[in-house]
C-alpha cells in the first residue's frame, strides 16, 4: 500500500499507552548496556592499530581490518581509498549494519543485492573478485566485496572522474554527497559532528533516479516518502527532498524487519533488535546528524528527544516525544511515520508488526501529549 492510498483511520485502541509504556520502560533498561557495548566496541576494532597512510578518524571509526582492505584494494586498483571506504560506510556501515544481506552468506535485500559492498548478483558475475586468493569469488566475503568494487570503480570511470564512477556504483545524488562527505572525513581526520546539512555538498536537491549496480533505492517524484506497492517495508526516497532528508529514508529501510526490543541502547548499529528511542537514534548517525560518539556518549531515551533539536515540526523531518502516559518518541520524514507503537496506531501493512516500521495513519496518534521538535535546518 503507498502513502497516497492513506484511508481514515479508526479509532485508536484503548490499550495503546500499555503497549507504549513497554517502549519507555525497556529503553530505561539499555543504560545497563554500555560495558556491553564497549566490549562489542573492541571486537569490531573500532580503536585501530596505527596506520600512517590513514586519517584518525578512519583509524577511530572503520574497524581494523576493513581499513587494510581498503587500502589495498585501492593500491591495486590505482584509486582513493577514502572513497571506496565511504562506499563501504553508506552501504553496510563497515559490515557492522543490522541487515542479514550485508554479512549472511546467501542473504539479500528486497533488490537482490547481497554482501557488505551490496552487489546484484548479475554485476558480481562479472566484476567479483578473488580478494584474498582463497580460491572462492564470494560477495559475502568482505575481501572480495572490497576489491570489486575498487574494480567496478575503475571500470566506471575513476580515478579520473568520482563522481561519475559512484553514481554508476548507485543511481542516486544523495548517495554521491553521501559518499564523498564520508570520504572526506576519513581524510580529514574530522568527525563531522556539525552536521551534514552545513556544507555546500549536502545543500542541493537531488533526482535520484532508481536502481544502481549496488543497493539501488527506488526513488518517487516530489518531496513526499511513499510505501512501495509491492514491499510495505521499502520507502521511496522522495527524488526532491534533500539529500540527506533521503539518507534518513535510506535509514528507516535499513531498519525494516527488526524485532522491537533493547539491543539498540546505547550503540543502535548492528543491534538485533531495536526500540523506539534507539531507532531514532540510528536514523539521526546514518543520516550524519548526530554523531555516534555523541549517541554512544549519551545514549538518548524517548524522554531526552523532549527538548533536543528545535521547537516545532520541521519541513522535512519532526520528532514527535512524550514522557505522559508513558516514554515514547517516533519521527516522521518526508510525510511517512517511522514507529515502533503498531497496534491501533497503523493502518498500513506493516499495522501487526512490531519493531521499527513506516506507519500510515492520516493522523498523529492521540493517546499522549506530545512535544513536537526538529533537527536544525530540516
């Protein structure tokens, strides 16, 4: 069912602030999951080994091994090894993102596309890679998926054009500005907390223009998301929205499937389950307005989202917080509501699930009181 197709919805169930009260008093329970975190932190390798050829940040923020491969994919392959690493962060955050199609072999999205750098098969078959010389050409195996893509840049262009040899990697401005901004803060040693939104590449309109030879995203005419019509847990990227209005689209599909639960607290990336807070809280770092340092740092509950950002519902995106009847908070982007509180609150086809989902409703849920706010400039 698309958004356009919105019918009036009933009335809300009665035990709509029980089910939410399960959102606040869960969230509460992921403050005692930093030490855990912290040691899921080590074993990714977010704290790397030295590197004199990389930037601080990307030795803080890629874990170890996935940076060496970039570096040697990208020396073989005479390229940049920022940019197929800020590839390697927008398609499966660094093989730490919560789809199964990014690490589980065999696994794919909705489009078909499989492994940490997200090839169809139909392009592996014919840029795959031996990366390692292992005798196996695997999509799944990051290696691989690493040196083919460095070989799928240069057949589409690089190094003597970028731009044009990502946008052939997925038919998406938003993707272009995504990438480049990434791989400039690898160089740069910057973290980018500023936001996105600050610099001129981020400031453009975009006209995204369907599917990629990696992870495409299907895109939809004008400002508004819509469900697709054939898969209620892809939204599509409004092509006249700002590019990183479409990175926080791209976001909320990432998160589609995810049972509801506290694994997102603190650290929301690669969690198994996610709640209601913590969701939000993926959304704002993949799209780069909040920081993960700073979400990690603060691990933010529905209560905190009362008074963060600014007054008011924004023209892209509002954030919608309540403490009473109980803690909750869900955003809506682009027009299209991404919440963990289903029942009696959805009329869409996700209305049985629970979990992160895009909701319809042709208003917002009236069981609380509810402290509308936004990220600066949106």
């Amino acid at each position: 069912m698309g958004a356009a197709s919105r019918s009036t919805a009933p009335a809300l169930a009665a035990g709509m602030g029980t089910l939410a009260l399960a959102c606040g008093m869960l969230a509460t329970l992921g403050l005692g999951l930093m030490a855990l975190a912290a040691v899921h932190g080590a074993q990714a390798g977010f704290v790397e080994q030295s590197s004199s050829g990389s930037a601080v940040a990307a030795q803080q923020q890629i874990p170890a091994a996935y940076l060496r491969f970039y570096r040697q994919a990208a020396g073989r392959y005479g390229l940049d090894w920022a940019i197929l690493a800020g590839i390697g962060k927008v398609e499966c955050d660094h093989g730490r993102d919560s789809d199964p199609a990014c690490t589980r072999e065999g696994a794919v999205n909705s489009a078909g596309a499989g492994g940490p750098m997200q090839f169809l098969a139909s392009t592996w078959a014919r840029y795959g890679v031996d990366g390692n010389g292992d005798g196996r050409v695997d999509r799944w195996d990051p290696v691989d998926a690493i040196f083919a893509a460095a070989r799928y840049l240069r057949a589409a262009g690089a190094p003597g054009d970028y731009r044009r040899a990502i946008f052939a990697y997925n038919h998406a401005g938003w993707y272009v500005h995504e990438v480049e901004r990434w791989a400039a803060v690898y160089r740069r040693g910057d973290a980018g907390a500023s936001g996105p939104w600050a610099s001129g590449a981020w400031a453009s309109d975009v006209g995204a223009s369907g599917a990629g030879a990696d992870g495409p995203e299907a895109s939809v005419a004008g400002e508004r998301a819509m469900l697709s019509a054939s898969d209620g847990h892809l939204a599509l990227i409004p092509a006249a929205a700002p590019a990183v209005v479409q990175a926080m689209v791209v976001a909320g599909n990432e998160l589609q499937g995810l049972p509801y639960g506290t694994a997102g607290h603190p650290d929301p990336r690669g969690a198994p389950s996610e709640d209601c807070s913590s969701s939000l809280n993926y959304v704002l770092y993949r799209s780069g307005v909040r920081s993960i340092a700073e979400i990690v740092h603060q691990n933010p509950l529905a209560q905190d989202y009362l008074s963060w950002g600014l007054p008011g519902p924004g023209r892209w995106v509002s954030i919608y917080a309540t403490a009473s009847p109980s803690d909750h908070v869900f955003v809506v982007i682009a027009g299209l509501r991404l919440d963990t509180s289903h029942r009696g609150t959805d009329v869409g086809p996700n209305r049985d699930e629970d979990g992160p989902r895009w909701r319809i409703l042709d208003h917002i849920p009236t069981w609380a009181h509810w402290s509308v706010r936004h990220p600066p400039g949106l």
